[in-house]
C-alpha cells in the first residue's frame, strides 16, 4: 500500500489524468443510454401520434367507415 501512495504521490499529473479520463468515459456511455432512450420514447410518441390522428379522423362529422 506505501509503494502506490508513494507512486501517486509521485505522478500526481497522471493520476489526476487517468482519474478524469474514467469519469469522461462513464459519462460518454451514460450519454449514449440516455440518447437511446429517447429514441425509443420519439418512436413511442409518434405511433401515439399516428393512433391518435386515426381516431380524429374517424370523428370527423361526414366520415365515412372502410
């Protein structure tokens, strides 16, 4: 344990260096969950949009059934 406190206290750039780059790397794949999610939830949204304009249209006054 006194030889890696004694090599991080040494190289304390490094350290700083390897510590940031682990946190920009969790964040990068935090980043992608949340993108695919809200992909999902626009795809989600939009057959929503679709069954909705469908009920609308048949609500019209003078619409006539398939």
């Amino acid at each position: 344990m006194h030889a890696l406190a004694n090599w991080v206290s040494q190289n304390r750039l490094v350290t700083i260096l390897l510590f940031a780059y682990l946190l920009l790397s969790g964040l990068v794949v935090e980043q992608g969950r949340i993108i695919e999610n809200q992909r999902t939830l626009i795809h989600e949204l939009f057959g929503d949009r679709l069954a909705l304009n469908a009920v609308r249209k048949q609500a019209l006054p003078g619409h006539r059934a398939n």
